[in-house]
C-alpha cells in the first residue's frame, strides 16, 4: 500500500510517497485532520505558517498516539520573508507553535511575496532565508531542508552559494500543468518534487476526458491523479480533512499505461475558476 512506502532524500533522510495537505484546513479543524489520516495509516502531514493552522496540526501530531519519529511532518517559512533574521525568528516561531521538537522538513515558501508572485528578483533575501535554514538543519531543529515553487532559476541561486543543497521542491503539478523542464532539472540536482494541488484544486473534477480515463482504470478523478503524480516520481500532497477521502486517496495501487500517461502528460488546463485569484494559479 502506498502509505507505507518511502522515497530517500539526497541526505538519506526518508520521505513518505503519499502526504496530507492542509492548506485552507481551518485551525480549529486541522488537529482532528492530522489524528484522523494518522489512524488511517498517514506519516506525512504538510503545513505552512501561511495556512494559520500550525498550532493545530502540531496538537494533531502530539496527539494522534503515533510515535513523533514515524511522522513526517514540513511547514514552509512565509514567504515574506526575506532576511536571515527573519527566517532565524520564524523557524522557532514554527516550533514553538506546533509544540515540536524538530519539524522534519522546512521549506521556503516561495521566492518572492505573494504581492510580487513572479515579480521582482529577492536573489540576496532567499540566500539569506537558506543560510537560516542551513543553520537549522545543522542545530537538529530540521531534519531536511528545502523550497517551494521555485523555478530553475530560483533554484540556481541557491545552489550556487549554499553549503547544503535543497533536499525538494514543492510546486505546482497535477495533470494538466506538468513542468516536465523543471522535473529533469530537479531529478538531475537530486532534488525531490513534492506535488501540491495534484486535483488541480478540485478543477480537475470538471475534466470530462479525465473523467472517463478514470472510468476506464475503474477509479476515482483524484486517484488517477494522485497515481499520475506518483508515476511521475512525485510527493502528491492531496489535500482534505475528509476521512473517507483520505482513505480513498491512498486506494492508488494500480498501474497508468505508458500511452495514458502520456496522454495525461501533455493535458494542459489555464483556467482555475474561482481559484484563479490565488498567486500560483494566476498564470504568471
């Protein structure tokens, strides 16, 4: 079963193949979420001090009577933030809201503001928000180290000062938006995707062709795409605080034809509804 398989980290660290996303999973609501994919079987549970919902998912994790060194547990650094003291100050802000210990892997959030998405360059702010995570990582307070939406030249920034590489790369990437550049450059760096939104923030539901593929595979819309993540060697971070969606999110243990995959591979899908007002599903 998919829940109890791993990938390894470029520094050994394991990471569960299939995660619990929680981005608009209100706080109040986010601990009973985090207990009940942990009874279901999940070990790897994804937040951001931008979802507002830290402190519930660490009461979820120090509370859902599993062992704190079998989850997997991330947040990501605002991405506003972009000093070293900042980032300093946000990584036990994190710790200290979660109520844990060490966070097993923390990411910068994205490489410009959200009120700048694709803007601006913050080439000097991210190295510095990376030397505090280096730093981190080296004090036991993160187990890994990474970013999110990072595109290849954000990534070249960092690695061209940095002392530990990004271990991953959280990023858009479902059926319908597949960076296939970004993928061989982030496998070539031995650096993992994570896949958010791999339901296309529920967009993907509407598609009438993955529908019927799916019908054919016998299968849900948001198997088929989880298991297309999958494939491609990716984290998808499905979110919900469903527990049946839960359950049926991890039911992937079937196989997508090469031909299907491919077919899937170069879908292409520009128009997010009502989600369109986020950053990441702008278009930029």
């Amino acid at each position: 079963m998919i829940l109890n398989e791993n990938y390894t980290l470029a520094n050994g660290q394991p990471i569960p193949k299939l995660g619990l996303g929680t981005w608009f999973i209100p706080d109040a609501a986010a601990a009973q979420a985090v207990r009940e994919a942990a009874a279901i079987g999940y070990r790897n549970i994804d937040t951001a001090q931008a979802y507002g919902n830290e402190h519930g998912v660490g009461e979820g994790v120090r509370s859902s009577g599993i062992p704190r060194g079998e989850l997997f547990v991330s947040s990501k650094l605002a991405a506003e933030i972009k000093d070293y003291d900042g980032a300093v100050a946000a990584i036990d802000g994190s710790l200290a809201t979660m109520g844990l210990d060490y966070l097993d892997l923390m990411l910068i959030h994205s490489p410009q503001p959200w009120n700048d998405w694709r803007g601006g360059s913050y080439a000097e702010g991210n190295r510095e928000a990376w030397l505090a995570l280096e730093e981190a990582q080296m004090a036991g307070k993160l187990r890994s180290i990474g970013v999110s939406n990072f595109e290849r030249q954000d990534l070249e920034n960092i690695l061209g000062s940095c002392t530990v590489a990004p271990q991953v790369n959280q990023v858009l990437l479902h059926v319908g938006n597949t960076p296939d550049d970004l993928l061989a450059n982030c496998a070539a760096q031995d650096i993992l995707i994570e896949a958010y939104s791999p339901i296309a923030h529920g967009e993907m539901l509407r598609n009438t062709d993955v529908a019927a593929m799916a019908q054919r595979y016998a299968v849900t819309v948001p198997q088929l795409c989880i298991r297309y993540a999958l494939q491609l060697d990716t984290v998808p971070l499905p979110k919900t605080a469903n527990p049946e969606h839960m359950r049926s999110n991890a039911l992937v243990d079937f196989v997508i034809s090469d031909p299907d995959m491919a077919t899937l591979r170069n879908l292409r899908i520009s128009d997010y509804g009502r989600s369109s007002r986020f950053p990441v599903f702008s278009g930029k």
